[in-house]
C-alpha cells in the first residue's frame, strides 16, 4: 500500500449536502387504518366469543360448580340474594376483594344459579380480553396484522381459553391490568403529542423543566382499572408498583427526547404528583368503592368490628369506624393467606412455583371424571377432563422470546419490548420473593397477555418492516403463518381436555405429554 508523503498532493475533497436529522421525534402515532383496524379487530373479538361461549355450562359437578368455582360461585350467589354482600360461612370469612363476585352476580341475576350465571362474567372477560391485546398490540407495532396474530394467540391459548371458561378471579386481574397497560400507552403517545404541540409552537425552552401536561385523562383510566384490579385480587398491587415507575420512565422519556434541558427534575417536579394521585390515590379510591355495598350493609362479616372486636378510642380513633373495621376484616384476610404455606403443612397435589410458570410446566386439572357413567368416546372407558394447561406450542417458546425482548429492551433500547416486560414482569416477579406460600399455575392468567405481546412483536419482526424486500417479507410471513397453524393446530389437539369432552382413557394419557402434567 502506497504511503503519502508531505510532498504527495492533498486528496481531493467531494462535498456532498448533509441533512441534518430531525429537531423532533416523529409524532404521528399508531396505524392509519382505522377503518380495517376495527373490521379486523372485531372479526377477532367474535371469534374469541364463539370460543368463549361456546358449551360455557358444561362442564358442572351435577349441577354445581367444579373446582374452586365451589368458593366463588356461591358467594356470587349471595350477592344477589344478599343485598350486594358475600360472606363464606366454610371459612369464616371472604379471602379476596368484592370486585369479581360482583361481576359474576351479573350473570346469576341474568341467567340463575347454574354454569351459564356462574361463567358467564368470565368469558365476557375472556372476550375483551382478546379485544385489547389486538388494540394494544396494534398500537404498539403500528400494525393492524401483528395486532390481529396476538389476538389469535390469545385466542389458541389454552390457559386463558381455560380460564374464561370458568367462574374464578383471575381472568378478571388479567383483564383489569392489561386494560391499565393499555391505558399508558395511549397516555404515551397523547403526552408525545402534546409535546410535539408545544415544540411547533416553540415553548420547550420556556422553562429548563419543560411544559406541564395537563389533565392526563387516559392516566387516570390506567388508575381506574389498577383500582379494579386490586378490587379483584390483592395480587393488583404489584401492577400499581411496576406501572406507577413505567409511568415515571415514559415521562422522563418524552421530555430527553424533546431536549428539555432537565428532563429528570421536569419529570419529578411536573408530572410525580400527579402521577402518586393517577396510579396510587386513584386505585385507593376505586377499591374501596367496590365495597360500597359491605359499608352500606348491617350484616356483612366484620362490618362492625369497631366496638366488638377492636376499641372505640386509641391512636387510629380519629379514622371512620367503618374504614378501621375493614382494616381489621383485612388484616385477617392476609392472615389466612400468610398462612397458606408449605413450611405450616398446606401442601396441594397441582401446586406450582413461579419458575414453571413461563413455560406451563405444571398445570392444574379443574375437572375430572371417568368410570361406567362416563360415555360418549365410543368406547368402553371414557374419561373427562378440565386441565389448565398453556398451549405448548405457545408457552415452550418463552426461553428464546423473553431472551429476544431483553436483547431488545438492553441493546436496540427498543421501549415496546421493555414497556411489555415490566408487565409481565409484574405478574411474575414478586412470586419468587413469598416460595414457601402455596401458588398454583393459573396465578400465571395475568402473565398471558403481556407474553402474546412479546411474542406477536417478536413475529412482526421475523416478517420484516415494510422497507424490506418482497422476498424477504414474503418468505417471513411464510413462517409466521407456518408458526401459527402450528399452534391453533396444537390447541386443536388439546381441545378435548381444556373442555371435558368425552375422550378415550388411551387418548387421555396421550394428551399428557411430560411427567409434571400427571
């Protein structure tokens, strides 16, 4: 290689025009397509009711309830016919929030006390539960078709397919928290343009902290639904945590990327308050109203604890009776579950732990019945089975796409995958911190939609953005379609024992592919 020399002429110089990037981040937001969004988006929905409403009394234990509808059931029943309260006379007291009971008497009261009344809460849960994850998802990838591919996961998934089908709680955290989500998102993008707004205008730089947002209406929603959620189950708080700091880093977020000259200060001075009154305040709030008819009754269970069970007088005195004696009904509430636990000898045949989650490796069997009075298989032993059971073909995937979403979230910095795992995350993480406590796999319901999303996002991307070549999107959407016949085809194979149709005692013990699931 030549090497240049002071007396070597100097190089001549092409110059070329440079443009410089953007001042600001592109503030259109979502797909376009509004109209073919919502045909799609609908044309999905009434598929996940068909699925979901399909045979929704069957099956039942002679006519009552199976598995722990046992609890819920009745005491949906006694909202009813009881003034709005519940109690739980086998217990001696009612272990979660009003919030489900009181959705599930909805159906009682329209249909009665059969499978119809006692899941009918359930499945309309389980349908638009369907309906946002499309929404969310298009939002999020700005595609109506990645949108409609994370509905028909969802839609193919066993274990929420199971759970909609089912009067129990969690289908109802899941719904309540991915609507949140939803809701944050949204509120993203409408900060976003709100910023863009005042950036055109010309007034980022009016003050180092940047402009104050306003009312955040859709925040707001967001804390509405963490008050539903918490309503539902206890378990909603850990959403209020990881959504309430998610809802921080967006802030801090839009203000870098408008270039206000202290985006952390802003974030914490302009929009933390409001933030602790949306996602803190607001669920408070929500909660208690979901007890509104135990505060109205006489007789709901510790209603009036204060001057029976816990004085009139001392520091907390000047707090409403009512307001003490839910605290006190509660604090025995958390007892009972505190004492759910291994170490005290409460051990459950179907228990799982948070690790086997991800993948379903331990499900849980709802229903099960065979012998002589078991027939319609066309054979001589027939068996019928509920198992919660996540489609393999879905779930056994989890190990490369969380691996994809982290690799996204920490080196592409890509916040769709990131926002995505904080709720999947918050479904799953706190488990691990309470393992000698009794758990089960459909603790997992909440864990679903947020990984649909992952895994919908990780498709979209196995087809290509719009820029690449024909044969390069072609050839991916091939495997994508390949993907998802794979698993509607394995929900298929399922189908039998996620809804107790009548199957053959041989083909039982085929469906029951690892060790783990017997």
């Amino acid at each position: 290689m030549t090497q240049l020399t002071d007396e070597r002429p100097a190089p001549t110089v092409t110059t070329s025009t440079v443009r410089p990037a953007p001042r600001w981040p592109d503030a259109s937001f979502g797909p376009t397509d509004t109209k073919r969004g919502w045909i799609v988006t609908l044309v999905v929905t009434a598929i996940a009711a068909i699925s979901r409403f399909v045979m929704l009394n069957y099956p039942t234990d002679a006519g009552t309830p199976v598995f722990d509808e046992k609890h819920y059931a009745p005491q949906a029943w006694q909202v009813v016919t009881g003034g709005g309260v519940e109690d739980n006379p086998g217990y001696g007291l009612v272990v979660h929030p009003p919030l489900a009971k009181q959705l599930m008497a909805i159906g009682e009261a329209m249909f009665g006390y059969d499978g119809w009344g006692w899941r009918f809460a359930s499945a309309v849960a389980g349908t638009v539960l369907v309906l946002l994850v499309v929404r969310i998802t298009r939002r999020l990838t700005r595609s109506t078709m990645i949108g409609a591919i994370a509905g028909l996961l969802l839609i193919a998934d066993g274990l929420t397919f199971v759970s909609s089908r089912i009067g129990m709680l969690d289908i109802f955290t899941a719904l309540f928290v991915t609507a949140a989500f939803g809701c944050l998102i949204v509120d993203r993008d409408d900060v976003r343009l709100r910023m863009a707004r005042v950036a055109v205008e010309g007034r980022i730089a009016l003050t180092p902290f940047g402009p104050r947002h306003g009312v955040r209406w859709w925040r707001f929603g967001a804390g509405v639904c963490l008050g539903l959620a918490c309503g539902t189950k206890w378990s909603g708080l850990y959403f209020v945590a990881f959504f309430g700091v998610l809802c921080i880093a967006f802030d801090i977020a839009a203000r870098r990327a408008y270039r206000v000259e202290r985006p952390w200060v802003g974030a914490l001075r302009r929009d933390l308050l409001p933030a602790l009154w949306a996602l803190l305040v607001v669920p408070v709030l929500v909660y208690l109203a979901t007890y509104g008819p135990w505060f109205a009754s006489e007789t709901g269970v510790e209603r009036h604890a204060v001057g029976s069970k816990i004085g009139t007088g001392g520091a907390f005195g000047f707090i409403p009776d009512a307001l003490r004696s839910l605290w006190y009904y509660s604090s025995g509430v958390l007892e009972f579950h505190e004492g759910l636990t291994n170490s005290a000898g409460n051990h459950h045949p179907w228990e799982s732990k948070p690790w086997t989650w991800p993948m379903g490796l331990r499900p849980m069997l709802y229903y099960y019945a065979d012998g002589p009075d078991v027939s319609g298989c066309g054979g001589s032993e027939c068996v019928k089975a509920v198992m919660l059971i996540g489609t393999p073909a879905l779930w056994w995937v989890a190990v490369p796409v969380l691996g994809w979403a982290l690799w996204c979230t920490v080196v592409r910095r890509d916040w769709r995958f990131a926002a995505v795992l904080v709720g999947y995350a918050a479904a799953l993480v706190p488990w691990f911190f309470s393992l000698d406590r009794q758990m089960y796999y459909f603790y997992a319901v909440a864990m679903a939609p947020f990984y649909v999303m992952l895994v919908a996002m990780a498709l979209g991307q196995v087809i290509g953005k719009a820029r690449a070549g024909k044969e390069r999107r072609s050839t991916g959407l091939l495997a994508v379609c390949l993907y998802l016949g794979v698993v509607i085809a394995n929900f298929a194979w399922l189908y039998p024992i996620l809804t107790a149709l009548p199957i053959s005692n041989h083909l039982w013990h085929q469906q029951l592919w690892l060790p783990s699931w017997r």
